[in-house]
C-alpha cells in the first residue's frame, strides 16, 4: 500500500529521527545531482542512518511505503548510479554515516569497516597499522567503500592489484526486503557453494545495500620509483608497456596514460599544475614501480635502463623520473586532475571502455576516425589505465558547441560502442552503467546474460524497489513476471 510522501517522511522521522531526514527542494540539492551535473531527479527524502540495523529498518519502511531506495556513496560515480533516475517515489539512503573502521586484523592482514567509510580513510588506517588497501582512484577522498563494491572500482593500480572485486573478502548486506545478510567473513578459501558477495559487488546497489565489508591487506610498498615518459602515440604508450612490464613484473604498480589535450586541460584549469616537458608530445605516461621488500634502487636502475632503451628506440622521446616524494607527487596530480580539468572546461561525452591491449592501438585510431567523419571539430580527450586495456574515450563538444546539444543525437557513442564492439571489448570498465547507459548494454550482452540478471533481479527485488532505473535495461525488471507488480509512481 502506497503512503502519501508525507507519510513517507512521518515513518522515516519515527525511525531515524527527524535529524536525519533531509526533506525540502534546496537541502535535496546535493543528494539528487550527480558529479557531474548530467542529472536531477526528485527524491521524497534523503535519510543518514547511523548503523545497519537502522538501514534495514529504512528499507522495510521504505517498502511498506511503496517507495523506492536510492543507495548513495560518495557521490563520485559517473554515471549517475547515486542519484535518483526518473519515473518512480524513492529515498536516497546515504551511507555516509556508516564511517566506523570495525577492526584491523594485522595477522590475518584485513580490515573490517562500515561501508560509508571514505576510502583514504580506511588507507590511512591500514597505514596506521603497518599495511596497504591498494586501490587507488583519483575519487578516494570523497568516494566509499560501499560506493567501490558496489561499482567495482578499478583505478591505477589495478595492473598489478586487480580492482575492489579482488581485494573483498567478505560483504554485510541488507537485502531488498530489510533482511541483513552477515557475510563478514575474513576468509581467503571458503568453497561451500555460491560466492554470495560476487552478488553484490559491481551490481550498482540494484541487489542489495552493503554496510559493511572485510577488506584484504597488503604490506606497505618501503619505496616507490615513477618515471613520467613523453610519447608520439598510443602505439608507443602500449610499446613502452610491453617492452617494461615482464623485466619490472613484481614492483610495476602502475602505467597511467594522458593526452597532450588533457594535459593542457590541467594546465589551464588546476591551480600551480606545471608543464613536466619543454615541449609537448602527443602522449604521456605515468609508471611506478612499487618495492616491498629491500632497495630499491635496483628497480630504478632497471627501469633507467629500459627507458634508456625506449628513448634510443624512438619509442619514449623524453622522460622524468622522480627525485623526490614532491615530485612523484606532482606528476599524480597531473594525471589525477584530468577529470576535474575536464569538468571545468564544460565536460565529455565519456566512453570508459576497455579493449584487449592488443587492440588498443588499433581502436584509438578508429576513435579518431570516427571523430573526423561523424563529429568534425569534436576534441578527444583520451586517458587512462593503459596497463589493463582500459581508457577514458571522453569527446569534448567542438568549441563553441554545448555538451547537450553535441550529446542529442548520440551518433558518436553509438559509433564508438560499434567500435568497442568489433574489438571485442566493453563499454564499461571500471564506472558501471548507472541511468546513463542502461540502453548500451543490450549492444554487449547476449540475451541469455541478460536474462540472468534479470532473473537476479527479480529474485533478490521482485518489487524493482533497490535504485530502479539503473543498470539494467529499462525493460529489465518489468520484462519479467515475478507475480508481484513492480510500484511505479
Ligand atoms: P556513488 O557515486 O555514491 O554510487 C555509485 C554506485 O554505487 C551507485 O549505483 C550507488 O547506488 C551504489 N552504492 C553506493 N554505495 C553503496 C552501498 N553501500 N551499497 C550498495 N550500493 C551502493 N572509478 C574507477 O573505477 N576508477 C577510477 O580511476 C576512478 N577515478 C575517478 C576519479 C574522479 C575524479 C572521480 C570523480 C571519479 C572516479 N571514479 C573512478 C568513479 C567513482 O569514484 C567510482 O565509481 C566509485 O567507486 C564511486 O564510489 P562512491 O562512494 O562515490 O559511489
Ligand atoms: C580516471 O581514471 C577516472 O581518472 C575518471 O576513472 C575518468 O573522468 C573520467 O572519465
Ligand atoms: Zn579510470
């Protein structure tokens, strides 16, 4: 039975306390728009519980009330996965309360937070005691571990870590019908049938909402080396890759691209960013070695030796390498602030794709290709995680051009996804498909995947009540007969 929105917020005042129900057009603000500014859905309510048990509490209220419940981390996704889509009642459930590290477990080397915990917090507290969460995003002083589980976040060091998928050991969930699921479980081997958590992990908050996880630990690195290497092209970018990543294969803990284009972006929109190189070169590339144990010299030493090699080829026509912890730093923040540089500058179509490596080359040049013929004056701003065969094909509007008015007819995604396509690749990496590419999917999945999600779907949430209109089709839900009507407002 549906409540009335003011209901709605009557229960949830009763549950949580009116000091954590935000209601009102101007305080909802912050909680409806996405990163980017692409989207702006009403919601009845945002609401901050404090713990799981008042998380659960909320999504059984929520679906006494016939309302839907929009899980929000960080708010750093970019695909609008967050925020509400359109067309249904819904609360957005901000998990930022949840911030507590539970434990730290320095034998079985493991971390147990809440999943509201912002991400450099729970890498400082593995620092504090010695160890290291290796994922590293651009996003880690704002995004959450819940928002990373839920996104499967990748990032730059994912060449040598794998992304969060592989760094999750065990998940607490609450379920789309206010059951807690206790997985919490700090185990490395457990085969006693399906791994639940693989459930949760990447599928955008539409299962289930994680509260808490255990998190696996890694030793601290004693010593880094990064090398900022001028490139002409791709090719030589994925050259270079190949040349260093079997010799340096167990200290390479990143290779990161950017363009000329993002560079000069940075330089105009980061306050104090600095050219690294007397003259430009279509490319770039970070790479960082990562020593755990001993010198590391030795590894600088090889590295020297390879770019030395690289630069005699005519692969690399210019590199740094870092003298100092300042400087390894600058060079992050010159490839960390493309996003941000770009935002400034008006924004992308953006395309997180990944490719097999070797096709990576080959598909950047169809990328201009297709840019020269559908999109003339269109400015590509291309970067990434050249490493893993994942790169951010973000167009820029030609100058003068609005980015809604370059995005309206949508012919240049659907020629770069066509391209994704023939290269066997994906159209998602790292960001998911959030409200923004749910009818993208299609072009990758097969029916039968398809189908299985669905049927996933239906299963855990026959009622469409956990983040509706994201990830999957908009038919998704409602394609299925479950016998139960899905709430459509
Ligand atoms: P949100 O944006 O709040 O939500 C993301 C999705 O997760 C939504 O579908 C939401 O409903 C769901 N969700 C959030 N919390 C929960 C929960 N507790 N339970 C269930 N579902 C939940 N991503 C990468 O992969 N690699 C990068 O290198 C990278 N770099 C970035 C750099 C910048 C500058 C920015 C702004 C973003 C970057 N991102 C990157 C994207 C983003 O940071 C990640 O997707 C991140 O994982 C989102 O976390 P969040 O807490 O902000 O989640
Ligand atoms: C990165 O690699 C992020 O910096 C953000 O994944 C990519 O802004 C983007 O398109
Ligand atoms: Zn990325």
């Amino acid at each position: 039975m549906a409540g009335s929105d003011t209901d709605v917020i009557g229960a949830l005042r009763e549950l949580l306390g009116a000091e954590n129900v935000v209601t009102g057009t101007d305080a909802l603000a912050p909680f409806e728009t996405d990163w980017r500014g692409l989207v702006r859905h009403p919601a009845i309510a945002a609401v901050t519980p404090r713990d799981t048990a008042a998380v659960a509490a909320t999504v059984s209220a929520c679906r006494a009330q016939g309302v839907a419940v929009v899980p929000q981390g960080g708010k750093t996704g970019m695909v609008a996965g967050g925020v509400p889509a359109p067309g249904r009642r819904q609360v957005v459930l901000s998990l930022s309360r949840l911030d507590r590290i539970r434990a730290i477990d320095t034998v079985n080397d493991s971390i147990t937070v809440d999943a509201g915990c912002i991400l450099q917090n729970v890498q400082d507290a593995a620092a504090a005691a010695d160890r290291m969460l290796p994922l590293r995003l651009a996003s880690e002083g704002s995004c959450q571990i819940g928002g990373t589980i839920a996104t499967n976040a990748g990032g730059t060091q994912v060449v040598a870590y794998g992304s969060m998928r592989h760094l999750v050991l065990g998940l607490e969930v609450v379920l789309p019908d206010g059951r807690i699921w206790d997985g919490l479980r700090g185990l490395r081997k457990d085969n006693t049938g399906v791994d639940l958590k693989q459930l949760f992990i990447g599928s955008e908050g539409t299962l289930g909402i994680v509260t808490g996880a255990c998190l696996t630990l890694l030793p601290r690195p004693g010593g880094q080396v990064a090398a900022l290497v001028a490139l002409p092209s791709v090719e030589a970018a994925i050259a270079a890759f190949v040349a260093i990543r079997h010799p340096l294969w167990t200290v390479l803990t990143s290779i990161e691209l950017f363009s000329d284009d993002g560079l000069r972006l940075v330089l105009d929109h980061v306050p104090g960013a600095r050219a690294p190189f007397a003259s430009p070169s279509a490319y770039y590339a970070l790479i960082e070695l990562s020593v755990h144990t001993g010198d590391a010299a030795p590894a600088r030493e090889t590295l020297e030796e390879a770019i030395a090699g690289l630069i005699e080829d005519g692969t690399v026509t210019d590199a740094i390498m870092a003298e100092s912890e300042t400087q390894r730093l600058a060079f992050w923040r010159l490839r960390e602030s493309v996003s941000e540089a770009e935002r400034a500058a008006g924004g992308s179509l953006k395309h997180d794709v990944a490719v097999p490596i070797s096709a990576l080359a080959r598909f950047i040049g169809e990328v201009h290709g297709i840019v020269e013929r559908v999109a003339p004056g269109a400015r590509p701003n291309i970067f990434g995680h050249v490493g893993d065969g994942s790169l951010h094909v973000n167009i820029r509007p030609p100058e003068g051009v609005a980015l809604r008015d370059f995005a309206r007819d949508g012919a240049v995604t659907r020629a770069i996804e066509d391209a994704v396509m023939a290269f066997g690749g994906s159209i998602s990496a790292e960001h998911g498909i959030g409200q923004t590419k749910p009818d993208s999917l299609p072009r990758q999945k097969s029916e039968v995947e398809l189908a299985l999600m669905r049927t996933l779907k239906a299963a855990l949430d026959p009622l469409d009540l956990l983040n509706p209109g994201k990830l999957l089709p908009k038919s998704g839900i409602d394609a299925i007969d479950t016998g139960e009507t899905p709430q459509k407002a």
